[in-house]
C-alpha cells in the first residue's frame, strides 16, 4: 500500500514534467541549429538563380561573391561581440573610411613603404577610435548608440578634414599596397584567407577564453555578471576596441582593393554589418550569438548583392527583398528567445 501511496504522486509529476521538458528541449534545439534553415535557404536561393542565370554558379563568379564579402564578413566578427553585449557600433563606417585614408596619404607620401607597416598604421587608427568609443561607453556611462552616433560624425570629419576634400586614386598608390588586397596566397585571395584567420581566431576567443565566456556572461545578465565579480566595463571597453582594430584592418583593404579613399568612403556601411549579424542569429537582445550564424548571414547577404542584378531584379525591388529577409529574422530571433525563456520559467517551476 506505502508503495502505491507514493508511486502513483511520483508518476503525475514525472508526466507533468515531460511536456514542458520536452518544449524546452525542441526550443534549445531549436536555437542551437537554427543555422540549418539559413543554410538551406541559402542552398535554395542559389539554386532558383542558377536556373535563372546559368553563369551565377561558375568559379569565376563565387570566387566575386567570396572576394565581396570578406570585408563584410571581417567587420561582422567585431560587431557580434559589441552587440553581445548589448550594445551597437554607428561608428564603424567612419573609422573604416579614417583609417583607410590615413594608410592612403602615408603610401602615397611614402611610395616605397612596405605595405605591411601601413596595413599595421590602419589597425592602429582604428584601434584608437576603437578604445575612445569603449570608454565613452564603459567608463563614461553613455549609451552605445548615442556615443557612435557622435563618433560617427567626429571619425568622418576627420577624414574629411585630413584628406582636404580630396581623393587618393589608384595611380597615387604603389602597386604594392593594391596588392594587400588583390594579391593571393596558394591561388586564394589575400581577403579570403585574411578573413579565415579571423574566424578561426574569433572562433577560438568566444569558445575557450575565460574573456570570450565573460563576453557572453555580460550581455545576458549584467547585474550577475557583476555580483560574479566579472569587471563589465573592461569587458564593454574590449570588445569596442577590438571592433575598432577589426575596422582598421578592414579600411586598408577596402582601399586596397577600390584603389581608393574618399572621404565618404563605406558610409552607410555599419547598416549591412548589423544586418550580417541580425541575419545570422545574434540576439540584439544581447547574450546571443555564433561565429557559425554570422559567417552565414555574411554569406547570405554577399549573395544578394551580387544575385539580385544578375536577375534583372530591379535596384528599388533589391532594398525591398533585402529588407523583408532582415525583418523576417529580426522576428525569427524574437519568437524563439521568447519560447526559451518561456520554457526555461518553467523548467524553473518544476
């Protein structure tokens, strides 16, 4: 009799556990290979264009779309890990367009000098604005978004102000510098291969780092990452900082590659670096996000640029298709951060 008294109590809770154990489980699951659909969508996007334009698929042209995105991509690493955090980088175009310039004058003042050094004088600019941006924000306490918002328009100023109004075009420049971004290595280009390192090495920094887990721990919960005795705002400073180095690095090969600087040069840009990383799941929630899902979303939006001409699809029709796939993941990441928490309070519950 004892044993039927507490057996059949034990049995209800047991069954009251398995469907909301079993939504959580489909939610995580959901969650962690939500970079399937993205992939197949990718997969069936290439293969509608293919049957429209049989040259779309040839090496020539993948190998335009893998050349087009890297920068795209490179800018992406950097700007998951600001908005992990719960945070946003306007300011990125800016520094993109001032450190492209300053390694532009240099080479051109300097026509021997090895590109190397003003591949490294880049990184150090953008490093700079970088590291100015992350304590405006960690240090001073003002919102991501406003301190970029000025940023913004400080870094353009600069480069308008450091250029006179004027361009440095290509034959200004060595072929030597044109070559940091044309050039290849085994037959791969040097922007393919420079972009593989940096997510190999991102890759690395998220998943083993003691720094990269803490990355993570601020943006989902900041007031337990304190009482765990995480410092937030070295953290916060970092990952500005690294985002200003990445966008350096960035600048001197957009240069090098249009054999140009301007001072107008990749304004706007930060729009499609935040879409690459809305596209490949990081939670502007913060707290959320893969080195996976963001080499798709890169993917997916290189692909757009150079399928959607291809197609005759008409440049006003290009924003608009462009903008309902960003607003459609946008609410994708909505819905499943919603189901996680939701079942996570009631796995708490039981």
């Amino acid at each position: 009799m004892k044993q039927k008294e507490w057996g059949e109590p034990a049995l209800a809770i047991t069954q009251s556990a398995v469907q909301p154990a079993a939504k959580a489980a489909w939610s995580s699951s959901f969650a962690k290979f939500r970079e399937i659909g993205l992939l197949a969508f990718i997969a069936l996007l290439c293969v509608g264009v293919q049957l429209r334009n049989p040259s779309f698929l040839t090496w020539e042209n993948i190998n335009d779309i893998a050349t087009n995105t890297a920068i795209l991509a490179i800018l992406s690493v950097g700007m998951m890990l600001v908005i992990i955090t719960r945070g946003i980088d306007l300011s990125i175009g800016a520094t993109l367009a001032l450190s492209g310039m300053t390694a532009a004058l240099t080479v051109k003042q300097f026509p021997g000098l090895h590109p190397g050094v003003a591949l490294l004088l880049g990184i150090a600019v953008g490093l700079v604005c970088g590291a100015i941006v992350g304590l405006l924000v960690s240090k001073v306490g003002i919102l991501p978004i406003i301190a970029t918002l000025g940023m913004m328009n400080v870094f353009r100023g600069l480069t308008y102000e450091m250029s006179g109004g004027k361009w440095v075009s290509a034959h200004q420049m060595p072929d030597s510098f044109k070559q940091l971004a044309t050039g290849t290595i085994l037959g791969i280009n040097n922007l393919i291969v420079i972009a593989v390192v940096i997510y190999v090495a991102a890759y690395y920094f998220v998943s083993y780092t003691r720094t990269g887990r803490r990355v993570y721990a601020v943006g989902s919960s900041p007031e337990s990452a304190a009482v765990s005795g995480i410092k937030s705002d070295r953290i916060l400073w970092l990952v500005y900082t690294l985002m200003g180095g990445l966008t350096g690095l960035a600048g001197v090969l957009w240069v090098s590659k249009f054999a140009s600087a301007q001072g107008d040069t990749a304004s706007g840009y930060e729009l499609n670096v935040i879409a690459a990383c809305v596209l490949g799941g990081v939670s502007i929630a913060g707290g959320s996000g893969k080195i996976s899902g963001i080499i798709l979303g890169s993917v997916l939006l290189g692909i757009l640029n150079n399928a959607l001409p291809m197609i005759n699809v008409s440049p006003f029709w290009q924003s608009w298709i462009q903008g309902m796939i960003i607003v459609i993941a946008v609410i994708i990441n909505a819905l499943v951060k919603r189901g996680i928490n939701r079942n996570n309070l009631m796995r708490r519950k039981i």
